[in-house]
C-alpha cells in the first residue's frame, strides 16, 4: 500500500474532533512507521539525490521524510476545519506580504493568472490562500476517487458560502465531459486564476533541464502558455515551510515569450530548491529524468 492510501485509510477515520496539533502528530507518527517498513521508498530518495549528483545525509534524508510527511497534514488540515477557521489558520500563519500587490495589479490589469506548481513545500495551502484575496480560483488536478471529487466540491462549496474565500473551481482532468486543455484555457480568459503542476508526468511533456539533467517536464503548459500569453501572467507559485508552523507564499513572475517558457518554471524551481531541498517531496517518486547527464 502506498504511503498516501495509507495515511488517507489509516487517519481519516480517525480525524474528527482533532486539533490541527494533533492532527499533525497524528500523521508523522503513522508516516515515520510506514516508512520504517518500507526501507525500499528510502533507498529511492537515496537513489534520486545520487541520479541527481546530490550529497545525502541521514539528516538530510529524516528531513526529506518529515517534509513528505508535512504535505499530508497540510492536505487533510482542512477536512478539520471550519472555513471561519481555516481563513484564521490561513491569516496567522502565512505571510502573503510580497504577493498581496501581484495579485491586485493582476487583478487591476484584467489579465488571467497562471500560476504553476511544483511537488513542493505546502503546495496545498496556495490555492485557499489565494482565493482569500477575493480572485475566482480554478484547480487542475485528476481525483483519484468519485469520493474524494464530492468531498471537495462540498468543501469548495463550504468556503464559498462562508464569505471568506472565492469560488474555487476544479477542472478534473480524464473526467467524462470535459476538455482540460479548453477549460484551463477559458478560466484564463476569464481573468481569473489557474492553479496547475507542472512537473507531473503527462503524455504532454517536453525535455527540460533541472540541476544539469534532462528532464521530461512541462505537463504541457507549453501549449497552454503559447495560446494565452497576450492576456495571462504566467508565476510559479510555492508555498516554503518556515518552520514553528509557518509559511510564506513565494510568486516568481516568468517571461512567457517564445519557446523557453516552461524551461524558464524550472530556473525558478531551482533556486527554490537550491535553498529548500528537504521540501521537494518529488524526491520519493521516479524522477522523469530522459538522461543522467548533459554532454
């Protein structure tokens, strides 16, 4: 069983009444377990960092696990709280202070948000902070259950009627009905914001580079970037640990022209990581590496 299945079958059950502080050791401590009987998922970060011509530690790799491990907390947090809550989970403990003024001059200018993410930090706590400022939110993700695509329309319903946050939309890609490509496109037109990864593997990707490897990159946001460049700004958007339960929202405006837009996330995301590493939880997944080196 995978660690997500694992902590989703093992905590959700068990998550009503909790505090966030509860919560929290709740899932290190079911994690930290998982891990101890999965020796294999260390081996592979081992593996990764070594792919990637990365120093490791044993301190280094407990904090990769711990940070790994701090994604399912910040994705269940939520499911504790009331939305009056989570607006004061989301105004206390994250500094917003460098994005306030992107976001309204974005906003002010009309144009679409494009904001892309990465498998990094708290990447689950942008899209709530965000839709706190009042910009319509669309969210590409594929659900991995008809279960979990209810729960989170009720939840996004919940914040809506609450006041407290702005309508937060899915586009749930491979579902009957849709077409993610005109979906993500439209919400752009529409001036609002588009929440989408793009270091997921698809059948879209495209050769990028990252710490001097070829990787196969992009989720195909190449094409999307192209289509919609005259009226979208184009971020990444991540979401940095601080520690003590704090974090900070870090938008990197990126040159959509020509033909190194998605090339150009990738610089971002590498001075993320050159000061973050530990937060980069793609590290326990197969790297999309193409090859090992670059000639």
């Amino acid at each position: 069983m995978s660690l997500s299945r694992h902590i989703q079958t093992t905590i959700i059950p068990e998550i009503k009444g909790l505090s966030p502080s509860e919560l929290k050791l709740m899932v290190l401590e079911t994690g930290n377990a998982w891990f101890e009987s999965h020796g294999e998922n260390i081996e592979l970060i081992y593996h990764n960092l070594r792919q990637l011509n990365l120093v490791s530690s044993t301190e280094l790799i407990e904090n990769i696990k711990t940070n790994i491990l701090l994604h399912y907390y910040e994705k269940l947090l939520p499911l504790i709280l009331t939305p009056q809550e989570f607006a004061a989970f989301i105004d206390e403990n994250i500094d917003l202070s460098s994005c306030n003024a992107i976001i309204g001059e974005v906003k002010k200018s009309g144009r679409g948000m494009l904001l892309a993410i990465a498998h990094l930090g708290a990447v689950e706590l942008i899209g709530p902070s965000i839709a706190r400022h009042n910009m319509p939110l669309n969210v590409v993700l594929k659900f991995s259950t008809a279960e979990l695509s209810r729960s989170a329309h009720d939840q996004a319903e919940n914040f809506l009627k609450s006041g407290l946050f702005s309508p937060i939309k899915f586009i749930e890609l491979g579902k009957p009905q849709t077409n993610g490509a005109l979906d993500m496109a439209a919400a752009l037109r529409r001036s609002e914001a588009l929440l989408a990864v793009f270091d997921e593997a698809t059948p879209y990707n495209i050769p990028v580079t990252l710490f001097n490897k070829t990787f196969n990159g992009g989720s195909g946001l190449d094409k999307l970037i192209m289509y919609t460049r005259s009226s979208t700004a184009v971020f990444t958007a991540f979401m940095v640990r601080c520690g003590n339960g704090r974090y900070k929202l870090v938008l990197d405006e990126i040159d959509s022209s020509g033909k190194l837009a998605v090339q150009r996330l990738y610089d971002s995301l590498a001075t993320i990581l050159a000061d973050h590493l530990e937060q980069w939880y793609f590290l326990h997944e197969e790297l999309p590496l193409i090859e090992t080196s670059i000639s």
